[in-house]
C-alpha cells in the first residue's frame, strides 16, 4: 500500500512538473497570453481523446447523418394490397401506387386478415384495401370507399405512405370517374367541375423538395457539436484539477483568470471554427442545401454557437466544480437542447414554462437563425436579436470566474 500511494505521488509531481512555468514570467499579458497558448496546445498534442471529440466525433457524425439521408426521403418503403375486386380499375389504380417513389408493394394477399398479420409483424408499413365491386360501384356513378391503414408507430414512414395512398385513391378513382363523365357526353371542363370542385393550389417554402435531409441536418449537425463542445469544454477545465497542474497554468497568467481562461480556451476555438467552417461549407456548398442569406450570414451563426457552446461549458464547470457532476450537466443540457429548440416540436405548441425556458438554450437562437437565414432568407432586421442573443451567453463565464480562480488556487479535485 505504501509502495501504490508514493507510485501516484510521483505520477502527479511529474504532471505538475510537465506544465509547470520554469519561472514566473515577468512579460507582458501578450507574452503571458502566448505561452498559455503553446502550453494547451501541447495538452492538446498529448491525448487523442482531443482529437476524437473534437473533430473527428463530429465529422463522423456529418458523414453518416448525411450518407443515411442521403436519399432526401425513405423510399420503396413496403405496402401489402388486399384486392378483392380484382378488376381492370383495381389493378390500374394498384399499378398507380406501385409507382410513386415511396410506396412499393411487396405483398398481394387475398384478405385484410393476412395484411395485418404482416403489419403486426414488421414485414409492412401500410396496408392498401380496394373493397370488392369497385368498378360497378365508379361505373354506376355511386361512391365507393377504398380503405388504407397505416403504422404510425413509424411517424415519417406512416406520414409518406399516408399522402401516397390518400393521393392515388383521389386521383386514380377521379381519373375513371372523368372517363365516364366524357363518354356521358359531358365536356373536359365540366366533369372537372364535378370530380374537383376546389382546386387546391400548394407552395411549399424554405424545403420544397420536402428533403428530409435538409430539414434534419441543418440542426442536427450543429446540435451534435454543441454538445461535444460543452463537454470538452467542462472535461478540459476539470483536468486541470484532476492532475493538479492549475496552480502552474495560473501563475502562467499571473493570476488573472480571465486571462488564463481565454488563452486555454482559444486553440480550441480555432479548432471548433475549422470543423463548423467544413460542415457548413458542405451542406451550402458541395451539397446545395439552401442558404438564401449566403454562406457568411449562416458562418457567423456557427460561429457565435461554438462561442456560446464555450461559455455554457465555463459556466457549468463553474457552478459544479466536480467533473461528473459538471458532464452530467453538460450532457443532459445538450440532448435537451436538441428537443426544445422547436425544429421536432413546435415551441409555440409547448407549455408556457418551456416557451420561456427555450431562450436559454443556444441551439433554440441558432435553429431560428438558420430558419430565417438558410432557409426563409429573411433580411436581418428580422433576425438580429438572436444573433445578440448568443452573444448575450458569452457573459456567462463572469458569473463564475471568482469562484473559479479561488477553487484553481486551491485545487482539491473530487471524483
């Protein structure tokens, strides 16, 4: 036992001794500001695990988040038809189905009992019933009913095979419905009149295509890298009280906290500015995702939401001096982030509580941000109090710098 507690001795004397100044330097802030930096960034060197949460988690998640939606929508997503009129009509209007680009059938039963079999089983995710005499009942200008049953249980896949099934058996049934208004002797104009009394006259704006992509990645992968952010942030100003060694990087600063805090924090910055920088410029650039506002209005935007992810990591650690506790913090104040920003939910759906609660979330301020820039191209009068926003949590970290330089001058660190 004495021969393991003199072994760890050792070990932090020798941490200490890594990054710890020869002597207190009598330079200037500038000289002071410089060899903070040099220091982190050979903190930086010396462990992979800065590497992998700061760069390459993030770009990992940007391959596969876009190669999984690279497709813009799901497609050929498998229905089961029950036919039980089996007419020329049926099959034409099954045949019509079959050939948008979400809806593929892959299973032709003889009753709805086997079709929901399926269902229950997973095997489809939307089941097309053509009740028997179809034909007779359109020919004989009666209105028959054509059922369609969907699991929504999967709500994109149930959403898109809902409008498709919901499309073809207005259209499909209107289209024989014209043919025999026309043989009736009524003209084009005049069966319309009767098959389509309203005209409806859509225009999607901001995602026309309705690309799934779009409307996910534009936050989603920002969402990821301001949750990481908040992470390493809290993780790197914890380790310094982990190995023992924030004496030596406050002398470093002679003493001054803001000092020490923005030097450390700046080669990771930088870091986070080139990984933003990369992400952005393939979504508007190499992949076209709209940006109406151009690319440096969206850039400054993901740039104040790395600066404010930063701060919000500050303040955390700050508040909870303790690691776990402060990643815990980190941790579930990003997920959250993610579902109270309003792109899954709307926020003006949700209790007042949580309507007020979503402004001190940063991703909240950047999702309306890439809405009104990216995507609405709105001019900046109508955006600019959330670009102040951000730049509002910038101030977090002087809540907590006192508390912050007393707990580093006197380091205990707690598991």
């Amino acid at each position: 036992m004495i021969e393991i507690f003199e072994n760890e001795n050792i070990l932090k004397m020798k941490t200490k001794m890594r990054y710890a100044p020869l002597s207190l330097p009598e330079e200037g802030a500038g000289r002071r500001l410089l060899l903070i930096i040099k220091r982190e960034i050979s903190i930086l060197a010396s462990r992979p695990l800065y590497l992998f949460g700061m760069v390459i988690a993030p770009l990992f998640s940007a391959f596969f988040f876009l190669t999984l939606m690279g497709g813009a929508l799901p497609n050929d997503m498998p229905v089961a038809v029950v036919d039980e009129d089996n007419s020329a009509m049926s099959r034409r209007v099954v045949r019509q189905l079959d050939a948008f680009k979400q809806t593929r059938i892959t299973l032709h039963v003889a009753n709805f009992t086997e079709a929901r079999k399926a269902m229950q089983k997973g095997e489809v995710y939307g089941i097309f019933y053509i009740p028997g005499n179809l034909e007779k009942e359109v020919m004989a200008n009666r209105q028959p009913k054509i059922s369609f049953y969907t699991n929504n249980s999967y709500l994109i896949a149930g959403s898109l095979l809902f409008r498709d099934m919901k499309t073809i058996s207005v259209l499909g049934t209107a289209a024989v419905g014209q043919q025999y208004k026309l043989a009736q002797g009524e003209t084009e104009a005049q069966s319309m009149i009767d098959l389509q009394p309203i005209v409806i006259d859509t225009h999607p704006m901001g995602n026309p295509w309705t690309n799934y992509s779009v409307y996910l990645n534009n936050l989603i992968l920002p969402g990821i890298l301001n949750l990481l952010i908040m992470i390493m942030t809290v993780f790197i100003l914890g380790t310094e009280l982990k190995r023992g060694t924030s004496e030596a990087w406050l002398r470093l600063a002679n003493g001054d906290m803001f000092t020490a805090l923005v030097a450390k924090l700046l080669p990771h910055t930088l870091i986070y500015f080139i990984v933003i920088t990369f992400i952005d410029v393939l979504l508007y650039g190499y992949l076209g995702f709209p940006c109406k506002s151009g690319l440096p209005a969206m850039l400054a935007g993901s740039y104040l939401l790395v600066l404010a992810a930063q701060a919000m990591g500050v303040f955390f650690f700050g508040m909870l001096p303790v690691m776990r506790l402060s990643l815990s913090l980190a941790s579930l104040w990003g997920v959250i982030s993610i579902s109270i920003s309003g792109f899954t939910f709307p926020v003006t759906a949700m209790p007042p509580v949580l309507q007020a609660w979503s402004y001190v979330f940063p991703l909240r301020h950047f999702f309306l941000l890439s809405v009104d820039q990216a995507l609405n191209g709105v001019g900046f009068a109508y955006s600019w109090v959330h670009y102040v926003w951000l730049l509002l949590f910038l101030f977090l970290p002087l809540f907590v710098l006192p508390r912050l330089k007393k707990i580093y001058n006197a380091p205990e660190y707690i598991v």
